[in-house]
C-alpha cells in the first residue's frame, strides 16, 4: 500500500513539472533552457512515469522506412535532434541502429545521454532556422526529433532546417504531443507548413499519424518524409 502511495505521488509530481515547463504557452526559450538544469536529473523518471515507453514508436518508424528506402540500418548515420537524455538513442540501438549523434541546447541532458552509451557524438547547441555553427548540410542519412516541439521549445522552422541536414533520399521524422499543435501558436499550422514543404520539393510525405495514449491520455502526432 504504502509502494503504491509513493509511485501516485511520483507521478502526480511528474505531472505538475511537466505542465509547469510545457503547458504555459508564454513560457520563453531562456525559461525553458533554465528549466532543463534543474529538471535534469529527475526528467527522465518523471517522464517514464507518464509514458513508460516514451520513444518506442521512434525506433520502429524509423527502421521501417529505412528498409523500405534500402538504407542499411547498422549504416546510417542519424542525428537525434533535442536528443535530451537520450532515451531515443536507447530505443535506436535496440532495432539495430549504430551510428548516432544527440544534439540538444541543454548541456546537464547530453551529460546525462552520454552515460547511455547509444552515441558517438555530442553537440551542444540552439537549433531553429539556421544548421548550428560547425555543422554541414547533408551530413546525416536519417533526422530525427521526439519532443522538441512544446510550448517555448524549438520554432516550427526548425523541420526545414532538419531537412537541410538530411542527405537527399534520407528520412525524416518529427514526433510531438498533438496538444501543442492546437494551443502553441507556433505550431498550429504544422500540417500545412509540411505540406508546403512537400509542394517546395523539400520533401516527400510518406505519414501522417495521430497515436493514442501519447502521454498520460494525451494524443501524439508524427510527420514522416523522405528528403528530395
């Protein structure tokens, strides 16, 4: 009984961090980078306590449209953007994926990915309209993001740019909380934004998914292209 009172309290708190950081729609970038540093350490078992396979979906998608690409799993060079503690990672190298590199804005997340063991390389860094300093276009087979869109978070320009670092007949994938595409202002013309994108020859629609039970009740939604 006394298990079960704590693990209700955990997630409860979990709750109320994850709603304080991400549901406040005036929340600024700064905010959310100050945030990060304090949360660090407990976001990954107050995020599992709302979804316990939080980045499942990611991996399966990914090496799906892969293979159906005939790119070669074990020899794809992925960049996991807003990697945060790597959780992604985690799920890559279960499906085979070997070769990945976690960029994220939050130094205390990537100290934490690294301790995971799924990647090769680290980047500290904003990411938003411009490819970060130090980085080339075309430079990685598969881009990848889980996450990076909430409120204060990343702009919606931010899938071109992934675009830009993606080699030409390589996948793209953005997964977010569906909510934040009907109350976040930067994010309530996603749909159409990407399909513009596809009519600009930046890409190829392959899915759009809207996944149940994303998180604690709430919906997902996943956009996934191959870049032309």
């Amino acid at each position: 009984m006394q298990v079960l009172l704590v693990m209700s309290r955990s997630i409860e708190k979990s709750k109320e961090t994850w709603s304080a950081l991400v549901h406040n729609k005036d929340i600024t970038s700064n905010e959310v980078l100050d945030a990060y540093k304090d949360w660090a350490k407990s976001y990954e078992p107050d995020l599992l306590a709302l979804h316990p396979d939080r980045a499942k979906h990611m991996a399966v998608y990914l090496k799906e449209l892969c293979e159906g690409a005939g790119l070669n799993v074990a020899t794809v060079k992925i960049l996991d953007v807003a990697a945060g503690t790597g959780l992604v990672g985690v799920e890559l190298v279960k499906v085979g994926f070997k070769h990945i590199v976690a960029l994220d804005y939050s130094q205390e997340m990537l100290d934490l990915a690294e301790e995971k063991g799924c990647y090769e390389d680290f980047i500290c860094a904003p990411f938003g309209n411009t490819i970060p300093d130090g980085m080339k276009a075309r430079s990685f087979d598969c881009v990848i993001m889980l996450g990076g869109f909430a409120a204060g978070h990343l702009p919606l320009s931010s899938l071109h740019t992934m675009a830009r670092l993606c080699k030409r007949n390589g996948i793209l994938i953005n997964s977010m909380t569906l909510q934040y595409s009907e109350f976040v202002d930067e994010y309530l013309f996603i749909n159409e934004y990407v399909k513009e994108l596809e009519g600009d020859r930046v890409w190829n629609i392959k899915f759009k998914k809207v996944l149940d039970n994303y998180i604690k009740g709430k919906q997902g939604l996943v956009h996934a292209m191959q870049v032309c």
